[in-house]
C-alpha cells in the first residue's frame, strides 16, 4: 500500500491538486457567474421601479383627468343603473373630448353593486365589473392600477393596458358614489422603460466587464499563491508516504513497549504494597527492643552511685532512643493509615481541655527559648472523636510552631467555633514559609527550604500525620505563612452529629 502511494505522487500530482491554468479558468467562471448573476438582479430590481415609477405617472394623469373633468359633471343617478340613451349620448361626448385623449383607449363607470353603468364600448354597459374587489377598494376612497388585457372603445382586442380605478365623489368631503375605470394603452409606459432598461444595460455591461478585468490580477495573485500550497502539499504527501512505514514499525515498538511498561507498573505495585508491608514489619519489630532499650536506661538512669560522664552518656542515648521510638511510631502510623487500618477509639472530646493541657505542657520549651505562648479559647460542646489522636495533633502542630520561632518570638493557640465547626488556628511568628512549599508541606518526609537552611531537626512526618488524623475525624487542616513573616495552621474539626456519622464511615472504612 505504502510502495502504491509512493509511485502516485512520483507519477502526476496528488487526487485534487489542478495546474495553475485550470485553476485561472475555473476562477475566472466562477467570478464571472457571480457577477451575471449580481448584474441580473440589479437589471430586474431597476426594470422594476421603472416600470412602478412609469404606472404612477400614469395614475396620477388618471386622477387629475378624472379629478378636473368628471367629479363635477356626473350624477349620482349615473352610477344607481344603466343609464338612459339620452344620458349615454351626453356622456359619449363628454368622453371622447375630455376623457379618451390620446393613450387612454376606453372608459368605464362602475356603480357601488359592480354594474358598469356606462362605457365607452357600449357593449359592456349593464354587464359587471371583473374585479369586485377593486371596486370595492375604490369605494373606500383608494386608488388602484393593474397591467391587464382589454378591448379598446373603438373595438381593438386583447391590447395591452394599465388600469386605474378612481373614486367619484360629487363633493370634496363626500364619500364615492361609484368609481371610474380607464384603460391606459401601456405602450406610452413600455417606451420609456425599454429606454431606462437599454441604458441600464449599457451602464451595467460596462461596470461588470470593468469590475471582471479588475479582477484578473487578483485571480492571477490567488491562483500564484494555490499553486505554491499545492507543491508544498505535493511535498508533504511524498514525505508522509516515506514515513508511514516508520510509523508502522515505530506503532509495533511502541505496542511492545506498552507492554513493558505495563508488566512494569504492576511489578511496582507490587513492590509499593511490600514496601508499606516492610515498613509495617519492621516498625512493629522495632518498638519492641527500643521500649526494652529505654525501660532498662530508665533503671540505669535511677541509680545514685551512676558517675556524673557515665551519666551524660546514658542521657544521650536516651534521648537518642526516645527519638527514635517516635520516628517508629510515626511510621508505624502511617503504614497503618496506608492500610486502612488504623483504629480509632470515640468518644465525648473537650476540645478546649486538650488545647489547655497542650499550652501547658509546652510552656517550659517554650520559656527555655524566650518565646511568648499564649491560648485564646471559648467554650464550646464537646465533640465526638479519639483524645488522644487528638492531642497528638496540636502537640504535633505546638511543638513546630515552638521549633520555628526564635527567641523573642510569639506562638499564639486559638480555639472558637465557626459555622457549626471547631477551628484550632496555631499562629507563630517564626521563619515562614514559600508560597510554593505550603502545598508540599503535607507530604510525607518533605521539608522545607527553611528548615535545611537553619539546620532544624525533623522527620517531616508530623504534618502528614496530622493531616490523616483531622481527615479521618471529617475535618480538614490548612496553612498559611510568609517568609520571615511567620506561619498559621488552621484545623476545622465537625460538631454535629450528620458530620459525625460521615466521620464513622470514614475511619471504618
């Protein structure tokens, strides 16, 4: 298929590119058909407010005629019935001096009920009008014209006409008492728009055969710019040919590939799940020779006749070791979260307890540094969920706020109730933070650039932990700080009882 479109593109150009010479012609059609067919339309809407404009000109002779010469020389009883042969004399002389002047070739009155009471052509007197309903239309004091066919006074056949109806009235305020119909031989009106319409077309030929070799230069600039679009899609099309079968190849690479990869991502979970099993296992395994480690320093510790340097010595594993257990803990935590295992034991909490025995038992760190720790808090009703979870987070949050603020700073613990829902605000005026790390400060084992630059012991987890903990009790935990400006940790923890039952199903699941 591929070798097939290859010696295509070799042999002629591609399906739907044309020569520049057959492109020129086929414009040059295609704007000369527009401009016909504009020219045309022109032609016809012109022709036709000529031939309007001739026919009003017509009407208004008809109405001045029937105006200055009839109005005031007909009866009223010329219009109730046939008139008399008497009467028909004196309206056959009044006709033809006043009425049939030259191009007007008949003349007719009609009465109210459609009886032509009088005409010219004596053959249609007593007969009734063809059109009623121009009749009716003058009797309301409208005038009316039409093109039609007619037989002229004088007997000519089938001749072409322009009808005016003319309301008579016998004063100026009166209402018509019949109408006049007169017959206008169309050709003084067709003479003068056979002339409009030759030099209608005169000037539109002209314009149009103008405007189409105006044209030419753009069709030429057009057709240039088509034709180099062409070659290039010639050139596109040769190329694509010689890169389909790479693209073959590469598609079967790349089927292979996925594969791969997707054998790979499974080995990877599979090598997630050992991974959190591991942390599990060996936190487990951990914490129980570190609690026989500590509990035999403590003995050790409680002895008098211990020597002062053996004394620091033990001090500082036990430090050590304590720092240790927390970091197993923490991990031993978060495994278990990982898990979906970790328990909760709910009950009533006093928040407001929690937050006091966390101020306080932070006030010696905090005096030993020079920092000023204060609370603010309200009363508010107890909430259900795990004590001590709880406390382990403002102990979390307290004690980073303490580690980040120098001496001579301030950390101020806030506890009030907003919208149904606990709020714990912990505000320090410590190192800060970017902008860009508030997000990241969750994650796990992430530090910021602050705390490397100031050389500030921590794991990274207590955030995390922290975190797992408020969200699993259906709350939520958010921060805000500026560089040297200082750092606000914000815990909203639900009250009422809807939110509680989410929180269930949440730390069940």
């Amino acid at each position: 298929m591929v070798e097939t479109s290859s010696q295509g593109l070799a042999s002629g150009p591609p399906h739907g590119i044309e020569p520049r010479p057959r492109l020129v012609l086929r414009f040059a059609l295609y704007a000369g058909a527009v401009l016909l067919a504009a020219g045309l339309a022109i032609a016809w809407l012109v022709n036709r407010e000529v031939a309007g404009r001739a026919e009003r000109t017509v009407e208004s002779q008809a109405r001045a005629v029937v105006g200055a010469n009839l109005d005031s020389r007909l009866r009223a009883t010329d219009f109730s019935a046939p008139v008399s042969s008497g009467r028909r004399a004196k309206l056959d002389d009044l006709f033809r001096k006043s009425i049939l002047i030259p191009g007007v070739v008949g003349g007719r009155l009609v009465g109210p009920n459609g009886t032509i009471t009088y005409a010219a052509n004596h053959a249609l007197i007593g007969t009734k009008a063809r059109r009623p309903a121009e009749v009716g239309q003058a009797l309301r004091g409208e005038v009316t014209r039409r093109v039609t066919r007619a037989t002229t006074w004088r007997g000519r056949r089938n001749v072409k006409v322009l009808r005016v109806v003319v309301p008579v009235r016998l004063a100026e305020h009166s209402r018509p008492i019949g109408v006049v119909e007169l017959d206008q031989d169309y050709t003084a009106a067709a003479v003068s728009i056979d002339d409009a319409r030759w030099r209608l077309a005169a000037i539109l030929t002209l314009a149009l055969l103008s405007l189409y070799l105006a044209l030419f230069p753009i069709l030429r600039r057009v057709t240039g710019q088509l034709e180099a679009r062409n070659r290039r899609l010639r050139e596109h099309a040769e190329e694509r040919g010689r890169l389909l079968e790479a693209e073959r190849a590469a598609r079967a690479e790349a089927e292979s590939v996925q594969r791969l990869l997707a054998e790979q991502n499974e080995r990877l979970r599979e090598l997630d799940g050992l991974k959190d099993e591991f942390i599990s296992l060996v936190s487990h395994e951990l914490r129980t020779p570190l609690t026989s480690i500590r509990g035999y320093l403590e003995i050790l510790l409680a002895d008098d006749a211990l020597a002062d340097e053996h004394r620091r010595y033990l001090g500082i594993v036990d430090r050590n070791s304590e720092r240790l257990l927390h970091l197993v803990s923490d991990l031993l935590f978060l495994a278990q979260v990982d898990a979906g295992k970790l328990a909760f034991e709910l009950g009533p909490v006093d928040l407001e307890e929690i937050v006091e025995e966390c101020v306080e038992a932070s006030l010696p760190t905090a005096g030993a540094k020079g920092i000023a720790l204060t609370a603010r808090t309200e009363q508010l009703p107890k909430l259900q969920g795990d004590r001590a979870r709880l406390a382990q987070v403002l102990d979390n949050l307290v004690s980073n706020a303490l580690k980040f603020t120098p001496s001579g700073g301030r950390v101020e613990v806030r506890l009030r109730t907003v919208d149904g829902a606990a709020v714990v605000e912990i505000e320090d005026t410590g190192l800060g933070l970017a902008k860009e790390e508030q997000d990241k400060l969750f994650e796990r084992f992430f530090r910021s650039s602050r705390a490397e630059e100031n050389a500030i012991p921590g794991t990274g987890l207590g955030l995390a932990i922290a975190k797992a903990i408020v969200e699993r009790h259906g709350g939520r935990i958010e921060l805000d700080g500026a560089v040297n400006v200082g750092t606000t940790v914000r815990v909203e923890l639900p009250l009422s009882q809807r939110d509680l039952r989410v929180s269930r199903r949440e730390i069940a699941a």
